[in-house]
C-alpha cells in the first residue's frame, strides 16, 4: 500500500479502526483531540461506535462497559484527561479486561501547558491507580511507529486481558508523518473471549469484577494477574538500538521522540569523529531490563546518560538497571520544552570532556 | 539535492502557512523523500502567529524539532522578526513583501522578496498568498520539482476550478520571480 | 395433601440465585432484587440480561441474581452501561444504585446516561443514606435526620435541601421513562413491580432511558427496627419524595 | 386449603410478614436459627387464604405459597 | 496530659485539629470513615469547617479551593478514594499549595476489598497523577506515631508549599491504643502565607495556578518546586533502625504496621537466638536512601529482605538503594492479608537455610 | 476642547486590568467580562473579591481581571470556590465557566455547590460549543448543530436534547437566583448587566447561591463572522434557550 | 459634544461596534494593525449622539466615550 | 502478671463484643500497661460474626495482628467453631454456655462456661452478657484487677445507673464463677 501522509493523531485512530477496534469513547483535550474528531468522521463509515462522554472520568468507565462485551475497545486523552481515569484503569486490571488507552502527553503538573512532554512516565509505568497491577505500556517514536504499536496494542490487551497504553509527547500527536499501512492486517490468533459477558444462555451467570472480600481471594486474583505480568517481562520486551559499537565511551538511554533528537544528536557526532550509541526502550512496562543492563555492562561504556522530556523519571528504571555498574547521568527539559540536538551534544560533549 | 533541507513558514492563523506547509510535505513524498510536517499548536494560534516546519531528507529523519532551519519563509512582521535570525548561516529568507516592509542585513543568507497577497490579489483570490511564496521557495530551492508540486495541487485544492488556477497561476509567478531573482546565481 | 404437593403460587424467581443475602434483617434491598427477577423472568429477558451492581450495600447484587453482571466503581454504573449498551444494543441492561452512587458521587453520569436516552434501566434504591459504610448523609437525607455525619441532623442552612432525582430528571428535553414508588407495605410493592416491569418492557422495546426511584429502607442504619423502619418510611420520607410517574416516552411513532 | 412454607434458611426474623398477614397467623418462633435469629413460623394454618401478602413483602424470599386451587385474589401481580 | 485509648482514626482526626487544620472536607470510604464521622462531631465545637462533598474528585478540589485561603486544611481517604483526587493532588503540587492527605490504605486494585494493604505506595510516591511533581509521604506504625506524623505533616506541607500525605494501612486507622497529646502544640516559625489568596486589598492581585502555557515559563515552575524536592530529600528524611547489629547476616526493610510484625519476628528469633534487624522508613518521599544504603552496605549483611503488605512496590526503592550491594529479597502478601510474625520468622529462617 | 479633557461617560471598569485578550475578534467572553468586572466596581467588592478561572477559553481570565484568582480543573471551579468560601464567608466568591466545563464535566459539582447553596456566584458562559479545544460539541449543542465531533449535526436519536442548565438547576429544593441572559446585542449586554450585578449583591447580603448563565458566541468555531454570530445566538440559540429569571431566593427574613 | 476613542491597540476589527451604532458614523479602516486586523474609525465625528452602544458592545474595551455634558441617555446602565 | 497477654472475643454483631473488649483495654492502660484493641470491620459485620482482639503487654507491642491468641471469648457457635481451635496450648477458653451448647475437647486448654445471657437476664438486662463473660475473663486471668474494671465500667457505662448496677453485678457473678470455678487451681 502506498504512503500517506498523515498526522499522528489521525494515524493512531486509523490504526486502530485497522486492528478492529471500532469502538471508540473520548473526551476532548489538547493535544489529541483529532483522534476524536477523525473518528467521528470514520466510525459512521465503519459502523462502528463513536460516542463523546462527559468527562474522561465517565469515559474510562464506559470503556470498562464497552470492553466487557469482548469487542475491541479504545480511548484517548492527555495528561490531566488521564489521571481523572486512574481509578478506571485499576478496576479493569483487577477485572482483567482488555482495552487500550491512548496518552498523547503534555507538559504538567496541574493545567501545565499543551506542549511536548513525557512526565507521564511513572503515571504509566508505576500505576497512578490505586492497588497492586501493571499496565503494558508502549511508547513509539515515529508515526509509523505509532500506528504499528497502537495495532499490537490491541493485540496484547486481548492476549493478556489487561489495560494496554500507547504513550507519546505532543508531537506524536501532531507532527504529519509518510504512514504505510498492512494491506490486510494478520495477528497470531488468540483464545475466544469466553470471560465476556454476553448473556447467561446455556451457561452459568458470569461476573466482571474487581471486588473480592475474602482477601485470600483477593490475593489470589493479584497473583493471578501477576503471572500475567511475569508472562509480559517474558515475552513482551521491545527496544531499538541505534549505533551501538565498541567505539562507545557513553550509551544513551531515551525514548519516544526524544529518542529521534538523540539519533540526529548522535549522527552529528559522529560526522565530528565522536562514537556515541543509543539504547531506546520500546515496551516502557515491561521495561527491557535485562537488555539495558547487557548494553550499559560492556566494558567500553564509561557512562550512561538517560535523556528525557521530564525532570527525570524514566531515570529511576535506569538506575534499577545499571546500579552501580556505570555511573548513571540524566539530561530532562520539561514543561513543554523539547531539548535540542545542540542540547544533547552538548551534554555529551561535557561528559567527554569535551564541553566548550 | 542530497541530505537534509528544512524550511520554516510562519505568519498570522488564517494565512495559510500550514497547507502550504503540507502541500511541500506532500510534495516530498511523492518524489520518493522522507517528511516531516510539524505544527505549532495551542491557543495562541487565535489571532497569533502560526507556523510549521517541514524537513525533508533522503535519510531517515531524526529530530522533527528545528531551532535552525535551513530557509524562512515568513509571511508577517512578527514572525519576519521571530524567525529570520534562526535561519542557518547560507539559508535563504523569504519575505512577504506585501505586509513586511522591512528586509533583513544579514549577508550570510539569501533573501528573496514576494509580493505575496499582491500577486493573489492581482490573480483574483486574495487567499493563495501562500501558494506565491510555496512557488518562490521552489523555485529558489529546487527541492522538489515544480511539476510534481502542481500535481499535489491539483489533488489537494483541485475542488474549484477557479480557484484552482489561480493557485497555478500565482504558484508559477512566485516560481518564476525567485528564479529571475537569483538569475544565474545557483540555487540555494 | 401435603404443600409441596400443592399448586405453589408464590416462589423464588428463576433470575434470584439461591444465596442467603447479607443484607440486614427486614431491608428492602431484598425485595427490590425480587421485583427485579420477577420482571427478567415475566419478560424471559433473564438470558439476555447484563446487571451492572454499584457500589453500596448492593455491591454484591451479582451474587443474588442469575444473570451476567458487571461491578461498577462507586457512582459509574451509567458510565458502564453506556459502554455495554452501545456495543450490545441488543441485550438488556440495568443498573441497580443507591442513593448515595447515584445522587452524590454519580450525579454526572446519570443525568448524562438519561440526557443521552441510553437505552438502559436504572433502578435507583433511595434509603436517604450511606448505608454500607455505616450511616452518613446522602444528598437524599431529610431536613434534620440524623446520621453519623450529620450528628445533629441534616441541617439544611448549611448543607442545602435534600435532592429529588427523578424531578431533577425529568428537566431533561430527552424521552425517558421516570417514576418513583416505595417497596414498605405490600400494597406499595405491587405497585413498585408494575413500574419495574414497565421499564424493562420500554427497554425491551429499544424505547427510551428508564429510571425507577424506589424508597427503602436502612433499619440497621436508622437505628430502628425493620417495622418501625417501614413506618418511618411511610410517614417521613414520602411526604418529601411523592410517588408517581414523571415521565413517559411519546406514543412510539410520534417521538 | 392454601398455606405457606417458610424457609428457616433464608429467614432473617425481620417480622415484616408478620405484620403483614390480614390474617395475623404468623408469628416468630422462640428458637434461635444458625444464622442467629428467631424465625417466623404460622401458628394457625388453617386460617391461611393463601394471599400471599406475607410472601410479598419478605425481603428474603423466605416464603412460598402453596394452595390446593382455592384462592383470594385480592390483586393482580 | 495522660493517655487514651484511641482509634486511630479518631487520633488522626483529633492530632489535626490540635495542628490547628480546623478544616476538614471528605467523602466516607472504608476503613477510614471515622476520621469524617469524628470530626462531623468535633468541628462544631472549635468552630471549624465540616464538610461532607459529593465525591472525592470534588473533596480533592475544595482542598484546592480551601488552601488557597491559607488556612490548613485536609481530608482523608481510602485507595480507590485516593484515586480520584490524582489530578487535584497534581494541580495543587503545581499551584504550591499546602495541603495534607491522609489515606488509610485497603487492598486493591479496584474495588478490592477492605482490609489493610500498603499497595498505594506507588501511587504516592511516584505520582499517581500526571506531570512532574511529588508529594511528601510520612508512613506511622502506631496510633502514637499517627498522631504526630499528622501533626508534623501540616508544618511541612506549610513548609514547603506542597502537599504531603499521611499513609497507613487499614490496621492504623481501625486498631485502638493509648496515645497522649502534647499539652500544647509548638512548631518551629513558619514564613508568613503572602502567597494566599485573601484579597487585592493594598497590593497586585495573585493568582494561584499551575497553567504555564509558555514553556519556558512552565519549565521555570517545575525547576521552582523540584528546588524543593531537593531540599526535603536533604532535610525531611525520617527512618528508624530496629536491632541493627553486627551479629546480624540479614537486614529486613519494612515500614507502617508491617514493620512491628517484623519487629515481634525479630523478638521471636532472638529469643531462639537469631539476630536480625530491621531498617523503617518512615519518610517515604524522601525516601531514605543514603540510610538505607549505608545499612545495607555493612558487611556482616548478607541479604536484604523487603516485606510489604503489596506484590512489591517499595522494593522498587530498595533495589534502586541496594544496587549490586547485597541481594535483595522480597516478601509481601497482599489483598488484606496480613503476614504474621511466623510466616516473617519463616522466611528469615529459609534464607539463613535454618527453614523447616 | 479635546475629547480627553471632556467628561469620559463610558471607560475601561477598574476591575479588568489592561491587558488586550486571547479572544477571538468578536467573541462575547469579553463583554461578560467587562460586566462582571463593572459590577464589582460599583458594588465595591474588587478588593475582597476571589475569581475562579475554568478550563477553556476563558482559562487565562485571572489575566484579565483586577483580583485575585484560582485556577481550576476543568469543570471543578464550585468545588474550589465551595472550599475557599466555605473558609472566607466575609469574601465575594465567583465562578466563570463556559458550557464545556460546566455542563459536561463539571455536572456534579455545580449541581451540588447549587444544593448545598454554598454562597457564592456563578457566571455560565454558554455558546453551546468548546470553544478552546476548537469547536467539539457540548450538552448545550443545539440539535443538528455541525460540530467537529457531530460533523453531521447533533443527532439527538443518538447523543440526546440539549442540557438546560437553570431549569435543570431550577427544580431544586435549595434557595437561589438563576437567570438566563445573553449579550448579543446592546439591549441584551444591559439586561445581562443588571442580573449579573444583582447576583452579586445577593452574595454580598450572604443570600443564596446564584448562576447567571449568559449565551455567548463563539464565531470561530461557529465558522461565522461576529456579526453573522451574534445573528445565528439570536435566531437560533435563544428560541430553544429562554431568557428569563428561573428563581429568586424568599424574601429575606422569611426564608 | 459627545465622541468616542477607538484604541488601536485593543482593537480586533470584529466590527460589532459599527453595527451597534445608531448613528452609523463608525467604520473599518484600511490599515491593519500590528497584531493584524483592520481597526474601527469613527468616519462623521460631528454625529456622535454619545450613546455608548458601541462602547457597551466592544468586547474589547477598546471604545471609551467622552462627552462636554449633552447625550442622549437612552437607557440606565 | 509479666510478658504479653492476648485474647480475642467473638460473637454475632450487637453482643456487645466490641465494647467488653475495650473495656478490657482501658483497664489495661488505667494499670500502666501497653495495649491494642484490633476490630474486625466491614460488611460481614452485618449479622455475621464480630470479633476483636486485645493485646496487654508490659513491653512495647509488635503485632496487632493475633492468629494464636493465649485466651478465647467465644459468645455464640459460630465463634466457637472459628476461634476455639486457635488458641494456644495452655491457654483459656470462655464459651457463653447460653447460646453455646456444646464444649472443646481440647485438653491443652482450660474451658469455663458461662450462662452468660441467662445470667443478664435474670439480673435485668439481657445486654449485660458480655460483661458477664468480662468478668469471668478477669477472674480466670487475674490479668488486671477487677476493681480496676469495675472503675473503668461506672466511667464508660455509669450514665443509667439501673444498668450500671446490672453491669457490676453480672461483672461480679461472671468473675466470682470463674474463681470458683478454678477453685485452687493456678489462674491461667
Ligand atoms: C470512590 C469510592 N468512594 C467511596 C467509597 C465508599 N463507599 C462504599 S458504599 C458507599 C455509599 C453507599 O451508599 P448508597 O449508594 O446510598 O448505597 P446503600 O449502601 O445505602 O444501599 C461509599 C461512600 C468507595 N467504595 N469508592
Ligand atoms: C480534565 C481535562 N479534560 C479536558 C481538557 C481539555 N479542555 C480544555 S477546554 C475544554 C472545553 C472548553 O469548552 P467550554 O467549557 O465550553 O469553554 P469555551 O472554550 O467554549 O469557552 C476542554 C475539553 C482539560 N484541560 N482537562
Ligand atoms: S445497612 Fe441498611 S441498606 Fe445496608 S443492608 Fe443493612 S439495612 Fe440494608
Ligand atoms: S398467605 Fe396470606 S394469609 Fe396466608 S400466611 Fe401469608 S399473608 Fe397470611
Ligand atoms: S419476612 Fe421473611 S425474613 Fe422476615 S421474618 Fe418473615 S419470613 Fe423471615
Ligand atoms: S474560540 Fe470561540 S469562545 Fe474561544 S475565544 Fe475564540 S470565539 Fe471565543
Ligand atoms: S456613542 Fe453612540 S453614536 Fe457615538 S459612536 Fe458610539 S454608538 Fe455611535
Ligand atoms: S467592537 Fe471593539 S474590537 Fe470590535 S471593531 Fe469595534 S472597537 Fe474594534
Ligand atoms: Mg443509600
Ligand atoms: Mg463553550
């Protein structure tokens, strides 16, 4: 199929709809809201369900709804739309249900502002809910990154019956990429959805739910779904690497588009002779532990310096990883401010003692 | 061309300075380069200015975020005075002389004045001002082909057919203006 | 000829499971939960039927009825079968809330839920309390009732005057169906059943949103017992809450 | 000649159906359930008619009424 | 003043107000209803405000409303309660604003169930809303250390202009034990509040907001409050050390109620003559982690071992403190199952390869 | 003699600072505005007077205006004008949200500040669109009206009438003054004026409770011209939005 | 005699004012201003009745209205 | 009495479980001692069983969490089934033998039946029995002084003196039963 050009956001509803996912509830907010306003065009071409809420809280629970009938069902927002959701995404992870949200961040706390960000990352990764669960989380840094993630999004929220994000900054949103899509789009096939509820015919009544008074059922649901999350560490780790070579005194650690500024970073370095590499997290949970920890562990690598849209958050994964291995650096903008490749040069110029 | 080319548009919300921004982009794409469009967005584009910066690149392109873009082509004074001293050195500038009646000294870029809303006014549709200046940076460029340029217009504000040639129209007046200008000098 | 033998009249509904309820002796929520099963069972809707349980003493609805059902957070019900009804037009869906889910913390939803005429049921148990967490003021609480967040009675001055849900309602331009009944004498809960029944017929019919208030009972958290607990109903919170029908959708066809 | 069967199970000892029996035939035992309460029981069967008021009104779906064909109805439900 | 017996909720409820937060707003939620049910009681006769809102997204935002005056305010919840608040507690940490959050936690995720857990650590003290941002978080283990906790977290959220919370599982709130009250409260000076909204009277007008929509301007504010964070991480680490010595070959890191279950294990096992200590968070953000570090690094320790009433979140800490150092274990039930001294004396006696 | 040195009979009220807006040509947000502010000026409240700014276009209005603001969480500007008046009853309290922020999402919280009439004043910008996001539909979006969320007009089979905000707020039981206005016209501002004054006089006299809502334009996102605008509001905003007072607290004393 | 101050700078020639005017004596200009609008002029000073209806309308406070004592007050405000 | 002592009280809610047990826990604290007073909550409260746990100790108090507790207070079957079998060898066992009608055959502990409802029913007030059973608990313990718990009786439930005066005599009779039970037996 040929390329189109396409904004991200348009991209990541038209992916969607592609995956199957034709059922769509939303709430307004910069800077996503044309996924909304695609959709609303698209959904009545496709049959499907377009419905505006009242408010992202509303939203999140009729996601919980939608995605108990077994269809594919998918939201977007940003920042302040997401955390109204929390309580939302960890009822469903108790009631293991699938569904997919999309965080287009911007910068925060509070009404911060509209621009790029990723201060969203412990939100994400941590849990901003309430309870012991985990939501897989994917970040990609391209358009057509997009589109292919927010398609295995759906794909691993029925294969692992548990809430599934796609984060990006702002720009990932906005910024019109050339995007391909599958002809025709194939996943590996997965087990009938027999845990949704459509009806106690011939069958006993079945329940969604996230309550269980007897702790040790309820303990039992957590260990239930952790072996889900131990499953996903397993199997669902993804990661780029990018000029990764014995020539490297430092390894870059940065995702998203911040991670695209790297490589334009490391390219002019390396027209100036300087060798750096760059280790770029694809699945932010399940974070690519082990791989990051091979990278940062050869013996060339001096340091390691995590790069981010935020005052340091993805950091703390980092420094999990490396230990004391290597010494762990951070460079972050935050509240909207993207850093430049001159930035990041610079930094790395300092590291290697080369700082003007 | 080889490598990477990146042209800043700016001016008032309602200019058209992000289609005009998307038809390069398109335009790209069609020849086979890889593109990025990436707009300023938010409140202040009410009234404000607006503006997009496309890249275009044989390679796969990084940073889509260009504090220093390789060419200007601004469309009011605000975004004349934000945006042309961030142009590289060796850049081009082009300036919509019909509201900016100023001109840079910088000596290390090429500056090329369009009499943009003129040329749409004249040509019968005040709106296709930016198709002048899109027509000029071609032309002064040689990024993309002119023709292939036409052809995405056509797809894209094919609709009307009036207003279709007048944005032909003013897209080869802008096109040509830039390449009288520069006569033999080559392209920048 | 022994009973069993006989001709029974009056049993257990199909769509009640067999548990023992926890509900506190003579609370209403049991017979709301009966008026509801009978209704699914008259209908024969029980196979196609998605319960959405609340959060409340009612939270563990799910146990007692014999059909799927989905377990809300606290005053989202609407929310939830907003997304279950759009994707599944063709099943039937209810919520079952209480005062203090629907009235305080899940005023949005519902007056958004009736405002977009989802095709869904409401049945809303008004016992003008928080009665699973012990006793504090609902927005249904009446001028001067004491509970355990309003220590020396609801005192309007400070916290206004208690909310009429279906009134409130029935402000909204969208069709619906709306009425209130009461569940503390046999009497009232023939009528409530009507009602009940009525709603699931409209939804059943792809008619309109439908909202039952049903007035009920919290003698554990009223401090009294299940007899006087009726009495108080009948004398104190009827005269605020006046039973009958609010709205009705147009004749179909003329909608 | 109707009667009713309740079920000491499901029995919560509220009284409700005691009160609302016309026939004032139903009264709560002295012994004590598993569950902790006095269950009600009918003291006079062959007043019965079988109404099913007491049925009606308990919120534990204790009762089932049963009738040999003769019946009051005093309502449709 | 001689001690009472309290629950300790109501020792909650009351050390507030004896800290001078004679403003209180909430939402019941179980376990921790009694804070409210007390104070419905108690505000009424020192002429504070009580006020029961309609839920706790709106309760976290009249904490905005109610700070924004200057005066110390505060409520208290439960997990799924908490959550709500996320965005509020995130516009609040961005406008500066003093605020104390107390959350008795229950386990989860979603509705869960109702007994203890410490399965909000996360969520407390990563951010569970969005954005860069952090609250100050203060774990008691008794009703006595509630009451101060309560006390002294008023002045700092005063301190620093942030919010700060005060976490407890269910057992905190529920259990009773003696505690005495200081004769009277002193807390050490506190700049004057010229940051408050009382009027335009004789000065430019304020505003209290965390909308930046100039990135630079945001960014400005994020430098501004991490400052701070910088400085509480210097100066509001608080931890204890429980029969640390140098017999022992195992460090056990817990904090809250788990803590003293831990300690009755260590009781027991030096009764059978095993020596184990524990090291106690009690500041959570800050986390103490020089402290831990050093105690962990100590030779004669062999493993350190995390027991949480969670499936292991401030483990995430710990191994963050420990690095490579010594290995770190975990142990946690979680759901409202509480570990007991045996099942703790158990999992010590396997590591030391004494287990049955 | 110049137009200076004459007496000036209409100038900028003290109570908005100079700063030129982020409005739109045209838009209304700024005559409500200047109304709000003028009425603060000649009631004298400037000075102990706390504004609380929405989510939405008018977000940056604490730049606008001489006092003091707090800046909310889209639809939640009752619940912090209720926290903040609750602690400074001696201060003038006032809400300014548009329909998105109030309607929407912050359904529940003006409904509860309503009932529980907390004292302080609401002014509900309504131009029956969201304006700040770029023109997605509302609850007040009139029925087929193209939004980029309804591209195909509102459909009302499928999302519902639009919300009355008074009426709905109308039927409770809590003292208040509701009133709808609209300024689309000088004969309108000046009505628009007099209730929004009034609201604000019943919360000095610590009355009740009190909404304005004020129908407003949003040329922008309505694709028209202010002047087409103000035409549009007229003909087509108002016949489904009526002007008129909804309630007036009792007479003081018998209350 | 009555008249009015268009300030420039406040000004987004929405034009809301010349259609309120009674007197139409209030028009756009040609030049634009540096934000980039064409700003509202006053074309017949002479007629001005004082009125304020412009003033009333502007949502930009742009329009302050003088007088040497004699206008019309066609309303309170 | 040195060390730590435990017992946990259990019953249907609205048996006054709750309160006997705190009344055990002021009478700790008025001697000078550390105690916790751990409830069970939530809904199954409802009718179902109630139970509280009370831990006296002259040392600083780990656990509030008591799986084995040294004494047992069992005031209806249920509660005997549930919590007879927990506690620990050599510890007591107090079965209310009006609602109770059966006995442990554990020999590991010392059993003492109380006619606890019978007994407040003769003295007048059928809510008394679990101070009956309070009283037996002390008696049977010497854990605190009974004096001690009578001061703390007329403090927390002298404000009707009728059911004051039942409270201290079903106190009495309760502690006077357990003593004769005992008889010369050590106290446990
Ligand atoms: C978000 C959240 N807030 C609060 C609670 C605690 N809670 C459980 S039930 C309930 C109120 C129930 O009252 P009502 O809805 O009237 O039902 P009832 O028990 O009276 O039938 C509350 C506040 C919760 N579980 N979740
Ligand atoms: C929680 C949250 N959800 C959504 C948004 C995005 N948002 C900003 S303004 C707005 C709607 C504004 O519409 P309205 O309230 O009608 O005000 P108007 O702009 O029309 O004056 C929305 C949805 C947000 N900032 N926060
Ligand atoms: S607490 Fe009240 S509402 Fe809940 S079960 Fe008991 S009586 Fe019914
Ligand atoms: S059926 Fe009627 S008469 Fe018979 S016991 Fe029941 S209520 Fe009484
Ligand atoms: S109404 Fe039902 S539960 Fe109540 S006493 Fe009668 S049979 Fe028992
Ligand atoms: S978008 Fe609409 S509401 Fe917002 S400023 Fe522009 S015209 Fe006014
Ligand atoms: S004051 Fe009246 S007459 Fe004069 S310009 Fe304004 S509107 Fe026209
Ligand atoms: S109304 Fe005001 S802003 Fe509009 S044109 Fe007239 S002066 Fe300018
Ligand atoms: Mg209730
Ligand atoms: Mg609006």
């Amino acid at each position: 199929m040929e390329k189109v050009l396409m904004k991200g956001n348009e991209a990541i509803a038209e992916a969607a709809l592609r995956a199957g996912a034709t059922n769509y509830f939303c709430y307004p907010i910069t800077p996503q809201t044309e996924v909304a306003e695609y959709l609303a065009r698209r959904m009545p071409e496709v049959g499907g369900v377009f419905l505006q809420g009242e408010s992202e809280v509303a939203v999140g629970n009729m996601l919980f709804g939608a995605a108990a009938t077994g269809k594919r069902v998918f939201s977007s927002s940003s920042s302040p739309g997401v955390s109204l959701m929390q309580e939302a995404v960890s009822y469903m992870a108790g009631a293991q249900l699938p569904v997919v949200l999309v965080n287009i961040m911007r910068g925060g706390p509070g009404l911060g502002g509209i621009l790029p960000a990723q201060s969203d990352y412990f939100q994400a990764t941590k849990g901003g809910g309430h309870g012991d669960y985990k939501v897989l989380v994917l970040a990609p840094a391209t358009i057509q990154e997009a589109v292919d993630l927010t398609m295995l999004a759906f794909h691993l929220a029925d294969k692992y019956r548990n809430p599934v994000m796609v984060i990006g900054d702002g720009m990932i949103g906005q910024m019109m990429e050339p995007v391909e899509f599958p002809e025709k789009y194939i996943e590996p096939p997965l087990p009938p959805k027999t845990w949704a509820a459509t009806g106690a015919k011939g069958r006993k009544p079945l329940i969604l739910k996230s309550l269980f008074l007897d702790p040790i059922a309820l303990e039992k649901n957590n260990i239930e779904i952790f072996k889900k999350y131990a499953k996903m560490e397993a199997d669902e780790v993804r990661f780029e690497l990018y000029k990764t070579s014995a020539k490297n005194r430092i390894l870059l650690v940065s995702y998203g588009t911040m991670a695209r500024i790297c490589q334009t970073a490391i390219d002019e370095l390396e027209s100036q002779g300087i060798s750096v590499g760059l280790f770029r997290p694809i699945s932010l949970y399940p974070y690519p532990f082990n791989e990051l920890r091979a990278e940062a562990s050869r013996s060339h690598i001096e340091t390691v310096l995590t790069i981010e849209m935020s005052m340091g958050q993805m950091l703390e994964d980092v420094q999990r990883v490396v230990g004391e291995r290597k010494p762990v650096k951070f460079f972050g903008r935050t509240g909207g401010i993207v850093p430049s490749p001159e930035e990041v040069i610079e930094q790395i110029k300092q590291l290697l003692g080369k700082g003007k | 061309m080889t490598g990477q080319y990146e042209v800043t548009l700016a001016g008032f919300g309602g200019q058209g300075i992000m289609v005009a921004g998307q038809l390069l982009a398109y335009t790209g794409i069609k020849e086979g380069k890889n593109v990025v469009w990436l707009p300023s967005y938010g409140p202040e584009m009410r009234g404000g200015t607006a503006y997009c910066t496309v890249v275009i690149s044989d390679k796969r392109i990084g940073s889509p975020i260009i504090n220093n873009p390789t060419a200007a082509c601004v469309f009011n004074r605000p975004s004349f005075d934000k945006f042309v001293p961030r142009v590289k050195p060796g850049g081009l500038v082009i300036v919509n002389s019909s509201l900016i009646n100023t001109t840079t000294d910088r000596s290390d870029v090429t500056q090329i004045l369009v009499p943009a809303n003129q040329l749409a006014l004249e040509a019968g549709n005040g709106k296709a001002a930016n198709i002048a200046v899109l027509g000029a940076f071609v032309g002064a460029t040689g990024l993309v082909n002119i023709d292939t340029v036409r052809r995405v217009i056509e797809e894209k504000l094919g609709k009307k057919k009036e207003i279709l040639d007048v944005n032909l129209k003013v897209l080869d007046q802008g096109y040509n203006l830039a390449l009288k200008y520069l006569g033999a000098k080559s392209r920048v | 000829m022994s009973l069993d033998a006989m001709k029974a009249t009056f049993t257990r509904p199909e769509s009640l499971t067999d548990a023992v309820t926890h509900y506190c002796p003579g609370c209403t929520h049991g017979v709301i939960h009966r008026l509801v099963a009978e209704s699914l069972d008259e209908l024969g809707l029980r196979e196609r039927t998605v319960g959405v349980a609340p959060v409340g003493c009612s939270v563990l609805a799910y146990n007692y009825f014999n059909c799927d059902f989905l377990e809300s957070p606290h005053g989202r019900a609407p929310a939830l079968a907003t997304g279950f009804k759009r994707l599944r037009p063709d099943m039937i869906v209810f919520t079952y809330q209480g005062d203090g889910d629907l009235a305080s913390i899940g005023m949005a939803e519902i007056v958004h839920a009736a405002n977009r005429g989802e095709k869904f049921t409401t049945i809303f148990v008004n016992n003008a309390i928080y009665g699973m967490t012990g006793g504090q003021m609902a927005p249904t609480t009446l001028p001067g009732q004491v509970t355990t967040t309003s220590p020396r009675g609801r005192n309007v001055k400070e916290v206004g005057m208690p909310i009429r849900m279906v009134e409130l309602l029935a402000t909204l331009a969208t069709p619906a169906y709306l009425e209130r009944v009461s569940v503390h004498s046999p009497q009232q809960i023939i009528r409530a059943k009507a009602a009940i029944k009525r709603a699931f017929a409209y939804q059943e019919a792809g008619r309109c949103f439908s909202l039952i208030e049903v007035l009920s009972t919290c003698p554990t958290n009223w401090g009294k017992t299940p007899t006087e607990a009726t009495q108080w109903l009948n004398e104190n919170i009827i005269p605020y809450y006046p039973m009958r029908v609010f709205k009705t959708p147009p004749e179909a066809g003329n909608e | 000649m109707p009667g009713v069967i309740i079920d000491k199970n499901h029995c919560k000892g509220c009284e409700l159906c005691v009160k609302a029996c016309p026939q004032k035939i139903l009264s709560m035992s002295k012994e004590i359930t598993l569950r902790g309460y006095f269950y009600a029981q009918m003291h006079d069967p062959s007043r019965c008619i079988g109404c099913r008021l007491c049925a009606l009104t308990c919120p534990d779906v204790a009762i089932t009424v049963h009738t040999n064909g003769q019946m009051y109805v005093l309502y449709d439900y």
